[in-house]
C-alpha cells in the first residue's frame, strides 16, 4: 500500500461570508476530493497524522471525517492502521452502469419534447465541457460531464428518480476520471455523443435520444474491460 503525498487543500464548501467551514467538513472535502480527482488513488493508505498535518487540523475531526466516508463506501477503516482508499470495482462499475440506463433511458422519453430552457441549459453545460476539455481538466470535464445527464433526469419531472441519480454522484466522478485517464480520446468522443444526444433532444426524438443515452452510458463497461470501440 502506498504512502502518498498530500494534495492541495481544495476550495473550501459555501459558508457563510467570515466563517470556516468545522474542521471535520475541511477535512472530508479534502479527503473526497483527493478520492474523487484520483489524487488518492485506490490502494492509498490515509493516515490521521498526515491527514492532520495535511488540512491543518487535530487528530479527532480527521477520525469524524474518516468514518463519514467509509459510510460513503470510499475508503475502509483499519484501526491503528489509517484508512485504505477502495479501488473502484468491476462489479461496482457494473451496477452504476445499470442503474443509469434504467434512470436516464426513462427520463430523455419524459423529457422529451424538451422545454427551450432544458435546451439551453444543456447546449451551455455542452460548452462548458469543450472548455474544460480544452484546459485539459478532467476531473472538471467529469463535473459538467455529469451534470449534463443529471439535467435531463431533473427534467423528467420525478423528484424520486432524481433523489436516486443523486445519490450516484460521486462514483459516477470517479469513475468518468479514471476512464479519461486510462483513455484520453474518449474526452473528445464523449463531447460528440453529447452533442448527438443533445440534437436528438432538440428534434424532439425521444427514441432517438434514448437510443444515444444507451449508447453513450454502456460504453463504460466495454471501455473498463479494454475493449473501445
């Protein structure tokens, strides 16, 4: 297990104007973001001490922040030990990807016709991936890659369904990193299926639509098994 090198702090969550963040929230955003951004990689062991050292903070709001993540299913406690972050799996990569395509298939039909704003809202989300892009970005790129998806399950008009694609979030963050990096073309390719999806939408296509979501999400899977296509 290695022992890795301690990441910049990242920017702090909206507080209110003068006032920090607790301690254990400053050292959960910056344990996350080194899990998510790949900078903690799985098979990093996290010690409280550096931890510590790292966000400028005690020993007992490091162990807070440590359990809300094993909570997360983002790290594994060992006492006495530290914290192994967990590496993402095949069968975890599996179930996220079956649990979009039922999600988002249903919600690009229901979202369909799409209302100017939703049009609007992803043509900017879709310029704002090309920037990233072009920045070279990727943890960014994963961020406005996610919220492009998360936009058109919000418009379908189910809170449930979008309180559950919610809950999707970070490993979606996680793994939209790992597979740009194990694969740098598929950054660009990714923006040509957005903008395929986003026509079908604009044309008021729904089967259209769901048949690029379908596409573009169960492309995971063949991309983690080495298999691009």
């Amino acid at each position: 297990m290695r022992m890795p090198a301690a990441p910049p702090v990242p920017a702090r969550p909206a507080t209110v104007p003068g006032k920090r963040p607790p301690a254990a929230e400053r050292v959960y955003a910056h344990i996350k973001k080194g899990v998510l951004d790949r900078h903690y990689e799985g098979g990093t062991l996290l010690t409280e001490g550096d931890l510590a050292d790292a966000v400028g903070v005690s020993r007992t709001p490091v162990r807070e922040a440590l359990l809300r993540l094993e909570v997360e299913g983002l790290i594994k406690l060992y006492p006495k030990k530290g914290a192994l972050v967990l590496a993402v799996s095949a069968q975890e990569i599996a179930d996220v990807v079956e649990t979009r395509l039922l999600v988002e298939e249903f919600a690009v039909r229901r979202a369909v016709p799409a209302p100017p704003a939703l049009v609007a809202r992803l043509e900017e989300l879709l310029e704002e991936q090309k920037q990233r892009a072009l920045e070279g970005d990727l943890a960014e790129v994963a961020v406005t890659d996610r919220c492009f998806h998360a936009e058109i399950v919000r418009n379908a008009g189910n809170q449930i369904l979008s309180r559950l694609y919610d809950q999707l979030r970070d490993r979606q963050l996680r793994m939209g990193v790992t597979i740009m990096e194990a694969h740098p073309d598929r950054v660009a390719k990714n923006i040509t299926e957005h903008a395929e999806m986003l026509e079908a939408i604009r044309a008021g296509d729904a089967e259209g639509a769901a048949q690029c979501v379908r596409r573009h999400v169960g492309r995971v899977k063949v991309l983690v098994r080495g298999e691009d296509r």
